[in-house]
C-alpha cells in the first residue's frame, strides 16, 4: 500500500501537549516539512519561547534551545552569529514575541539578523489560561479583561508584520493563517520561501500566522477557525508586507 | 626607598591625563612600579579632571592619593582644592599662565611654570603640558629625559617625527623654570 | 617579558580574547564603557563576533544563545546593567551554560553614582535572579591579578558548565597598572569540545537540547539536586584567597577588591603605632574561604577582625560566617562612590580594640 502521509522526519516521536483543535500542530508541521524538503534538518538550531509552544524543544527534530519569555530573538542572534553557516529559527506565540519581546525582535529585524521568526499570534494568552495580549481584539473578553479589551484602557491591537515591515533590516515578511486548505498551502510556501532566503543570506525573515484558541475563545475547533476568518483577518489582514525581492525587482 | 604620590589636575582639555600616564610610562621603563588612577564622569567632559599617579621602588599599596608628595595645578580650582592637602616638606608646580595667585603654604616648595607662553613661543600649544611635566622632572629628579624623549620617539613616528624635537624643546624650557 | 601599562577595562578586554573567547555581546555604561569600546575594535581583528545589543538583556541572552552553540563568551555590565542580566544569568546556571560576566561596580541602588562601589556582593554571591544557583565570582585587587584570572574564569566555566563572575570596582576599571602577560594565549581551536553545544545535528545523532525547564516537580527536584553537588564539587575546589602579614596579628582586615589595598595601607598606619595588622583578602567571593578565615581569626593573637567594604555591609555576613563568633567582627565601610581613607580604616581598628 501506497504511503500517502505520514509523521515529518522534522519531527519527533512525540505526543504533543496542544489543546483539541488547536493550530499549533498544523504550524508545527508545516516548519517540520520544510526543514526536511529543504534538507537542512541536520544543520538548524531552533529556538522555543514560552507560552504555549514552550515545548516546541521536544517537538521539532533538530538541536533546539529554549529562551527565556520573548528573549528567542537574543538567543537566536547569539547562536547564529557564532554559527553563520546553520540555520536558525524562533518560533513564538504574541506574549513572548509583542509584549515582553517587542525589543529583542524589532531590533533583530533591525540588524538584518539572518534568522526566520515563526511568530503565531492567536490573540490570546493561551498557556497562563486566557489573559489579555497585545493583539487582543478590541471587545475581546479575556481573563483580564472580564468585559473585553477597552481601547481606551488597554488600547488596540498590535500589528506586528505592518511594525517589522518599516525596517530595512527586514528581507521578508508576510502574514498568512491556517484556516483552510488553501490556507494552509499558502502559509507552507511562505514559510518555505522565509528559510530559502535565510539560505541565500539576505537578512530576517518573519512569518505571522494567525492561529486560534478554542479552549481560552471558548468555542469548538470548526467555530473558533470561523471566528478567526470574520474577526482577526480584519484586524490583522494576510498578505505580504515586505518582500526584499520584489523590491530588487 | 622612593614612594612618589602625585595629583595632576586640571581643566579637561589641558593633558593632564597626558601628563599622568606619561610618567607613568616613563617610570615603569626606569624599573619603578606605577599606578595611574583617573577621575572619570562628567568631570572628563570639559570640567575639572585630576589623576593620581603613584611612583615607587617598592610594591603599591594603595593607588588612591589622598596626600601628594607632589601636585602639578593646572588651573586655579585645583591649586584650591589640592594646596592643603600636600604632605608638609611636599612640591606644588603651578601652571602660572592662568592661576592667578601664589602658593599660600610656607612647609612647602613652590615652583612656577609659565607653561602657555612657553607653548606659544614654540608655536604649539599643546605642548603646555610637557613644559609642566619637564618642570616636573628636573625639580624631582628621579625620572630621566632621555627615557621621556625615547618614548616620544615611539609615540611619534613617520609625519610625526618632528614633533619628538618640540616636545623635548617643551620639557627643557619647563626645566629651566626650575633651575632659574 | 616587558612589562605594559594597561588600563583595567581594556586589559580585561585584551584578557579574554587571549583567553580564547572569541564572542562579546554588552551594552554601554560607566565605567565600564571602555570593555565595548575594546571589543568593538580587536574582537572582529580575532576573527571573532562583537554585537552592541539592544539592551543588557538582549546581550546576556545572545550570550546564553552563542554559549549554547559552543561559544567561549561573556559580557560584561556596571551595576544596573548587571542587574537586568540576572534573568538570564539564572537561566544560564538552569541550563548548566558556560560564560563570563563582568561587573564592574558603581554605586547604587537605582542609578546611583558611577563612582566605584561594592554595593552589588549580595547580588553577585547571593543570587539576583530567581532560583537555587550558584556563580564563581572572582574579585581581583590589582590589574596583573585581572589578566591572571581571566583565563581561569573561562576555564572553570567550562569544566563546571556555569556562568563565572569577575567582580571588580569602578577603581579597577578606570585605573592603570604595569602587566605581564604570563600566559600564552588560547586558541579557540584548541578548546575541548562540547558535545552537548547545539550545532546541529548533522542528522547523526539526536537532538541536543538546551532547557532550564522541568515541568515535573520531581525532574525539577533532581535537576537542582544534581546542580547542587556541582556547586559542592565547586565549594571543595575553587576556593581562592590571599593573606598578608596575618600571622601572629593583633587585628585582622578582611576586604576585597580595592578596600583590601587601603586596608594594607590601614596595616602599615598601626604598625607605626606599634599593632600588628594583618590583611585576609578573598580572591573567590563565592566559593567563600571560610575555613581559610576560620584559621587566620581563631589565632590567639587575633583580637579583632574588621571588614572593609565600600558598601554598607554585606561581605561581613560571610566574615561572620567565617569567624563564627571566635573573635569580635567589626565593619568599616562607605558607599555612594565614597573610598573610606586608610586613616578611617586604621582608627575602626583602634576602635575594635577599645584605645
């Protein structure tokens, strides 16, 4: 018989901790992939965040570190730096990369650190059980705020792609989702496209997937996929934000 | 045994860092031990800057100065500050081309360096700090010219090499200040 | 081999890169500026990597990433500046990474004063940041003893995978002594390998994973178990100190640093009024000499032991500890960038001894 899928070999034997119907699995694969179709398994070093993706260490089959919360894209300049010739990449959630780590990315972006930034952004924070993040919704209720992100209090989302894309340091930047097939295929060859061009050397690279939450939106995996597609594409529309080639072009 | 613990001080701009590690420098090629300890901070950004420099024949306890032996006054506030502070039987050499006044103490031996027209005579001024510095030697005498001048010839070379004349022209003039 | 005049930051600099680290990330701060400044200029001539970060986080963080990929490494801070690298230094004792970090004390708390200080011995031997862990924290007292230990501090970092600190003031930074180089330099080729480093797998062997987390009590539990006989092995071995003219003393200084010259030249002030003063100087801050102390104070001799410190108080818990109630334990001290003269230091001497 015919194997038509199986496990990525970017990824390890092991039972991931994800909630049902979360898309960290599907985001998780589609890096896994492209590290194996890219064939540099052997030569990346990735680096975990906290937040719900902190044990991304034990998923991804290649040499991982874990940083401390928002400090991947530290840790993930040190190492490339040293190690000019591997391929470095950070995977983070919306707390760790544009709360606590808005310094340490931008300014990563800003040097034209040669990395690729996975950055998922469910506008929640998922693991410390639904508090408010910076890319909250205006409206959206979260354990800390009980009646929904006030703008006048807590002000309005954070569009990260839009910030990063200003600086000259960014190579490539685009924003995709996983809400479909088609989606998903979309978000694949952005990610792939990311590390090609961290391959060729031509600075950072960042993909933002906006990704849902079922357990902390409080609605079913189908449910939150649509919730996602009618409230945070408009907020935080896909599309490519800096492409260093097409500017070449 | 030989324990010199010098203040040079002054405004920022006049080398009187220069001055400091240029004896030190000179007395670590003579054999001695050395310690040179600036003030940093604001104060090196155009105020008042002083350095301690301690020369000795035997191990350095302590690199702070706290009573000179010895005190080059740059300017005016630091013969203020540090007169009353120079061990009884001491040196003060004043820069006397902006300090105003004469040395107060009786217990002490005064020198009187006219080091900016020394500088203008020669044409550069900024060599004022050498004329002070070979005042400096010449009244103490225990560091030598010739290991002051070997040192310029290293500092300066190639298009530079002429200002090793200069400079050592500045230190004689500063000398004679002593023996007039 | 002729002796050069180097400035404290710039030999320290100079220093590591002989000690074949080949890899500076830091911010700028008084008075330690000139360690950047260095950097930024021979490291690259090294062929080695000098990143100015965004912030002391930043850097410390790009320390614990290069020291995961291998990386001989440090960074180097003043006191507020070391106080935002304690999280990172936590995570790098939790995930048993090599390093050296710089302090090179000002005055505190807050910001302080850039003048030299020693008001960061409880942070630096104590612990800033979050955790049961443990640094080597050498406090040089002369510039010679700076370049001398640099090398060390690499080395034991690498043998016990654990940051190491040099603690100096802003006094040591800022001055210029005569060195030698006594040791000939490192070659970053030469250094023994770390399997464990995150290199990439090259696809033949499995994944090497650099981690302070351990989500299972028990697993955390073993880890800081396992972390603690480290530290014991450390406390056994890498205790450093320095006496002089202890033996047979009435009154026995115990400084680091640069009160521990002042309290020498405090010594010779009550040898001419005809008391035997005796300085014990600790090289290693922690691991603490302890015992060696013990033994200097417990001396019938000993009448009094006196800590000098250019901070409030903080060393002299662990002269405390040291002493253990044998002898009376006295304290001089100033801070905010002030030096207590070796006249103070002299008469807190005579003050002990009741004249």
């Amino acid at each position: 018989m015919a194997i038509v899928y199986q496990r990525s070999k970017g990824l390890t034997d092991v039972e991931t901790h994800y909630c049902p119907g979360c898309t960290h699995g599907i985001i998780h694969r589609l890096v896994a992939e492209t590290l194996e179709e890219l064939d540099i398994l052997g030569k990346t070093i990735g680096v975990a965040p906290v937040g719900c993706s902190v044990f991304a260490y034990d998923y991804f089959n290649c040499d991982m570190q874990e940083a401390a919360h928002g400090r991947a894209p530290a840790v993930a300049t040190g190492i490339k730096r040293v190690l000019p010739d591997k391929v470095v990449f950070t995977y983070q959630g919306d707390g760790d990369l544009a709360a606590i780590g808005t310094g340490e990315i931008t300014h990563a972006a800003m040097r034209g650190e040669n990395i690729t930034t996975i950055f998922v952004n469910n506008a929640i924070y998922g693991m410390t059980g639904g508090q408010m993040a910076p890319t909250t919704l205006v409206g959206q209720r979260a354990t800390t705020a009980p009646l929904g992100r006030e703008k006048s209090h807590a002000g309005s989302p954070i569009r990260i792609a839009e910030l990063l894309a200003t600086l000259d340091g960014a190579a490539y930047i685009e924003r995709v989702t996983v809400t479909s097939p088609a989606n998903v295929m979309r978000a694949k060859r952005a990610i792939r496209k990311a590390f090609e061009l961290q391959l060729e050397g031509r600075g950072f690279t960042m993909i933002e997937v906006l990704s849902t939450c079922p357990t902390n939106w409080g609605l079913t995996p189908v449910k939150a996929l649509e919730w996602l597609n009618e409230n945070m594409i408009p907020v935080f529309p896909l599309g490519v934000y800096k492409d260093i080639t097409k500017e070449e072009a | 045994m030989a324990y010199h613990e010098i203040i040079v001080a002054g405004f920022g701009g006049q080398g009187v860092m220069s001055i400091g590690t240029t004896m030190a420098e000179t007395a670590m090629a003579q054999g001695l031990n050395v310690s040179w300890l600036p003030s940093y901070g604001p104060e090196m950004r155009g105020g008042t800057a002083n350095c301690n420099v301690v020369i000795a024949d035997t191990e350095i306890i302590s690199p702070i100065v706290l009573e000179p032996s010895e005190l080059i006054a740059m300017n005016q506030p630091s013969l203020d500050k540090f007169e009353p502070a120079v061990k009884p039987g001491g040196l003060i050499l004043v820069n006397e081309s902006i300090v105003e006044r004469k040395v107060q103490r009786d217990d002490v031996r005064a020198i009187y360096v006219p080091s900016l027209e020394i500088a203008s005579e020669l044409g550069n001024m900024r060599v004022a700090n050498m004329a002070m510095l070979g005042a400096y030697i010449e009244a103490t005498k225990y560091l030598t010219f010739e290991t002051v001048v070997d040192m310029l010839r290293n500092i300066f070379t190639g298009k530079k090499a002429h200002l090793v004349e200069l400079n050592e022209v500045a230190l004689q003039r500063g000398a004679d200040c002593v023996r007039r | 081999m002729a002796k050069e005049l180097w400035k404290g930051n710039e030999a320290i600099a100079e220093a590591a890169i002989r000690a074949g680290c080949r890899c500076y990330f830091g911010y700028p701060i008084t008075p330690q500026s000139e360690i950047p400044e260095y950097m930024s200029l021979h490291m690259p001539k090294a062929g080695g990597v000098f990143l100015q970060s965004e912030s002391e986080i930043a850097a410390i963080n790009m320390v614990y990433g290069a020291s995961g990929a291998g990386a001989r490494v440090m960074t180097s801070s003043s006191s507020p500046g070391v106080s935002l690298k304690q999280e990172g230094i936590s995570y790098m004792c939790g995930a048993e990474l090599p390093g050296v970090i710089v302090n090179v004390m000002r005055g505190g708390p807050g910001l302080g004063t850039i003048q030299p200080a020693q008001g960061d011995y409880f942070q630096a031997t104590r612990g800033g940041g979050n955790g049961d862990y443990r640094l080597i924290v050498f406090a040089p007292a002369n510039i010679q003893e700076v370049v001398d230990l640099m090398q060390e501090a690499f080395e034991l970092a690498d043998q016990y995978r654990m940051p190491v600190m040099m603690l100096l003031d802003g006094m040591i930074g800022q001055m210029m002594e005569p060195i030698e180089w006594k040791k000939p330099p490192v070659s970053p080729d030469d250094l023994p390998a770390k399997p464990w480093a995150t290199t990439g797998t090259k696809e033949g062997r499995a994944p090497n994973i650099i981690n302070s987390l351990f989500i299972d009590p028990e697993a955390c539990n073993v880890h800081n178990q396992r972390l603690e006989e480290k530290y014991r092995r450390v406390i056994e071995n890498e205790q450093r100190y320095e006496t002089n003219d202890t033996d047979g003393a009435e009154v026995i200084f115990v400084a680091y640093g640069t009160p521990a010259r002042l309290a020498r030249a405090a010594a010779g002030l009550l040898e001419k009024e005809g008391i035997k003063a005796g300085v014990f100087r600790p090289v290693t801050v922690w691991p603490y000499p302890y015992e060696a102390l013990h033994e200097v104070a417990i001396q019938d001799s000993v009448k009094v032991v006196v800590t000098v410190e250019m901070s409030t108080g903080q060393m002299v818990d662990d002269v405390r500890i040291g002493v253990n109630g044998v002898k009376p334990v006295s304290f001089i001290g100033q801070a905010g960038g002030v030096i207590p003269t070796p006249r103070e230091v002299a008469n807190a001497a005579l003050k002990a001894l009741g004249r």
